[in-house]
C-alpha cells in the first residue's frame, strides 16, 4: 500500500489520505503495494457499468436457453461438436471456427486501431470481473479511505467479520462464474444437479475448483498485475497504436502548472493550470497509474479518471474534459485523420475474413462423404468378367435427426453397383459402408476414370445432395 502525507482534497473541502502517484511501481507484486481503488459515478462508469452487465447476463443465461433436446450454445467435447442455437460445427467444419477467430482477431486490431483499449476497459472479462469483486468490496469493507484504515489497524471482530463477509462473496461469485463456464461443456441441468448433491465426476471436480479459484485469483487479489504483467494483448497493443487512436489523455497544455487553490482563486493570478492535483485521476484507477505522466501501457481505457476528473471540474466551475478520450495528435494541436491506411487494412481483412465466413456457411452442407479406395488392390477382375474397384463410404449425418440416404454415381456409364443403396444413418453418427463397382471392360476406353459418388436426403423438406470425386482404375 502506498499512502504519503495527508493532503487537502479542494474539491471537498476535507482532508484525506491520497495514493502517492508512481510510488506503488517499486515492486508491484508486495502485498503491501495494494491499490485501493476508490468508487467513481460519471458518464464512463455507466456505460462500462450497463456494458459489464450486458456481457454478465448473456454469459449467465447462455447456457439456460434451450434449443429443441439441446442447450442452444453447448460445446459438446466429447462428441466434438460445437453447437450455437441452429448451427452445428463439427471438427470437419474447421474453416468456419477458423474464419470466425480471425474476424474476431481483425474486429479487435481495428477497433484498438481506432479507439485504443477499449476492449480492455470496457468488455474483457479481467476488468468486468474485477470491478464486480471491487463492488463487493466497497459495499462490505467500506469507501477506498475505509479500507485503508481497516488494512491497518489490528485484528478485531468488526475486520474479522468483514474480511470474512468479503471473501465469502467472492468465492460465492467465483464458484457460480466457474460453474457457469462449465455449462457450456457439460449439459446445465446435470452439472448443477450433480456438483451439489455430490454425484460429479472427480473430472468435473477438479474443474470446477480450477476455473472457481483461477476467478478469485484473478479478480479478487491478481486485478491489475494480470492486465500489466501477463496480459499478452497489452504487449502488442503498441504495434497497432497510432497518432490517431484513441486514448485516454490528460491536456497537459491546460491542466499545467498543477496546484491547489481556493474554488473563488482565478488559477491565471496564480500562474496555474486548470488541474488543481487533487489526485482523484489516480485513485480511481485500476491500474494505479498517474495518466498527467502521458500514455502509459498500463492504461486499460477505462475512462474511470475521465469521471473523476470531470467530476472536480465540475465542482470548481472549470470546462469538463482536462482528462478525455482523445488523440495525440489532437493533444499536440495537430489535425486528426480518422481513415488511414492500417485502419482501412485491418477494415478490409475483416471485412474479406466475414465474407470467407459466410461463403463456408453457406456451403455447410447437413451430410459428409468420405471415400476410401481399397489400397491393396486398384482394381480386379470378377467372376463375371466385369473390372471391379472396392470403396469405403463413410456418411457422416451431421443433422439433429435420423435420415436415409440414397447413393448415387455421376458422369459413369454402364456400371454396376454392387452393394445397398439406400442407408439409415443416426444423428451425429458415421456409417461405414463397403461398395464394389464393376464395369464390363469392353465400356472402359481409359485406364483411369473421374467419376463422383453422390448422396442424397431430404433435410427439413429439401433436397440435399453431397458428392465426392474419385476414382475407377482398369488394366
Ligand atoms: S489511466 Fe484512466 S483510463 Fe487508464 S486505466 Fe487508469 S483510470 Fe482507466
Ligand atoms: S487531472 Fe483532474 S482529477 Fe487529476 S489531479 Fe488534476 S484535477 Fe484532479
């Protein structure tokens, strides 16, 4: 913990403790360097707020939605499907799942190109998590200056008690985010059922346990050490920095020369700045960082230091916006330019990855083929005289319910096709089936021949029909 000398707050006409800007960067990993951060209300906080909720109820009730005899997201491990509502991707269905992280990774480069960290302040689940495991702690421990005084005094039952409260809470919060995530992997209904009437596999257990304490870990004591030293995203995020982006940036040419003074003082008279240093900007951050020292990568966006500040501008009858969302080139009074060329590029790869996405989609097709050739022999000659190839069909049904499927050759003639033709296939599930095709010699005019192998079914009414090119050798 970092506390300096007692200092008059202006703003509030009170004295308190205030955080030492940059002291706590000694070495962040002490306990004793905690960073308490204190509550903040203004037009960021809200919308991070109304956001962190948004991701918080969808992540929660994702999983209670049914769809038909399933959930509607359920990512079936075992069965290596991943179900989402009406699409089923299977591990064959690869290009999709891999479209679809790459339009993630493009999204996220162009919106950290345009407005900066934004994902980091506003939807990562790291500061989501760890602002509700600071409401927790405000609401049971008390405001920031609270909590410092608790830390410090002796143990007592009013911090016993407290200290228990808030850790109770945030194990509560931690084990329903973790049984929360493992619905998505292990049907809703069961895991609950079975984690507390103590019927769980030691599998699920361990699971549990892993994802609960990885969250209390995280959100309750790791917080802004996760975001600064483990982070990969705020390694790279540089590389995708501009002039132009968007960051959270103190107007030094304004704010400076920083002092206090009385509200009725003109700051001119005094040769001062309109930051009246009353370290509110500090103390709000979650990361613990001074922004008045300019753009630091340990900055998460958060706009929680806009509201503080805009609050004292407020209460000092100064324009809001010392500390805003900005640019540098904005803060060195130059023009800014929104289109420019990494931004255009990172668009049009997103832009071209969406459209890669929805060619695959389209070509989903609800059954798979795969034809194995007899490796042993390329053809024989049967009893009848006819040259025979043998194949192994594999019919995938990658449907909810079970369907017949009727098989077929294309752009073959006169051929014989030894074998069922028709074949019931289970949902989910792959028939094998051995085929033999034979052809009188007289017919065959070349020693290799393309031909496709096609199956057709009617799913939801429709027709659909899939088919594989292979092969037919001869002498
Ligand atoms: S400096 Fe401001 S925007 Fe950056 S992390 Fe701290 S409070 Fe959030
Ligand atoms: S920048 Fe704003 S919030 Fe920060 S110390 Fe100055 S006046 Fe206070």
């Amino acid at each position: 913990m970092s506390l300096g000398t007692h200092k008059k707050d202006y703003t509030k006409g009170e004295r308190i403790k205030i955080h030492q800007p940059d002291a706590h960067k000694a070495d962040k990993f002490s306990p004793s360097n905690q960073i308490y951060v204190r509550a903040v209300e203004g037009l960021w906080t809200n919308v991070r707020r109304r956001m962190g909720w948004v991701a918080m109820l969808v992540f929660m009730l994702l999983p209670w939605i049914p769809w038909g005899d399933r959930q509607a997201v359920y990512f079936d491990l075992a069965q290596q499907k991943f179900h989402i509502f009406a699409l089923t991707i299977w591990p064959q269905d690869l290009t999709l799942l891999a479209a679809l992280l790459m339009i993630a990774a493009f999204g996220l480069f162009f919106v950290t190109t345009y407005l900066g960290r934004v994902w980091c302040g506003y939807t990562c689940p790291q500061t989501v998590w760890t602002f509700i495991f600071i409401w927790f702690e405000e609401k049971l421990e008390g405001s920031r200056n609270k909590r410092i005084k608790l830390d410090k005094m002796p143990w007592s039952f009013n911090k016993l008690w407290r200290k228990a409260a808030k850790h109770t809470a945030w194990l509560s919060f931690s084990l329903l985010t973790s049984m929360t995530f493992m619905s998505y992997f292990v049907p809703t209904t069961d895991i609950y059922y079975e984690v507390f009437t103590l019927q769980a596999s030691g599998l699920i257990y361990f699971w549990v346990l892993f994802f609960m304490f990885a969250t209390y870990g995280n959100a309750g004591w790791m917080r802004e050490i996760m975001c600064i030293h483990m982070c990969p995203y705020a390694r790279f995020q540089s590389a995708m920095f501009d002039k132009n982006t968007y960051i959270v940036g103190y107007d030094a040419t304004r704010g400076e020369s920083r002092g206090p003074r009385s509200r009725k003082a003109d700051p001119k008279e005094l040769g001062l700045g309109d930051c009246i240093d009353c370290d509110l900007c500090v103390q709000v951050c979650p990361t613990g960082i001074d922004i008045r020292n300019g753009l630091q990568y340990e900055c998460i966006n958060c706009g929680a230091c806009i509201d503080a500040c805009d609050t004292t501008m407020e209460r000092m009858g100064y324009e809001k916006g010392l500390i805003s969302y900005t640019t540098e080139n904005k803060l060195e009074g130059k023009i800014e330019r929104v289109a420019r060329p990494k931004l255009i590029g990172y668009g049009l790869v997103m832009v071209a990855m969406v459209g890669v996405f929805l060619l695959a989609f389209d070509h989903i097709k609800p059954i798979r083929i795969d034809i194995l050739r007899d490796r042993n022999q390329l053809y024989r000659e049967n009893v009848d005289g006819l040259i025979e190839n043998t194949f192994t069909l594999k019919i995938l049904n990658k449907t909810e319910e079970q369907h017949t499927y009727t098989l077929s050759v294309a752009e073959l003639d006169d051929y014989q096709w030894i074998g069922p033709k028709t074949v019931t296939v289970e949902s989910g599930q792959v028939f094998t089936l051995p085929i033999s095709i034979a052809i009188d010699p007289a017919d065959l005019h070349r020693t290799v021949t393309d031909f496709n192998i096609e199956v057709t079914t009617k799913v939801d009414g429709e027709k659909v029909t899939v088919e594989q090119e292979t092969r037919f050798f001869a002498p």
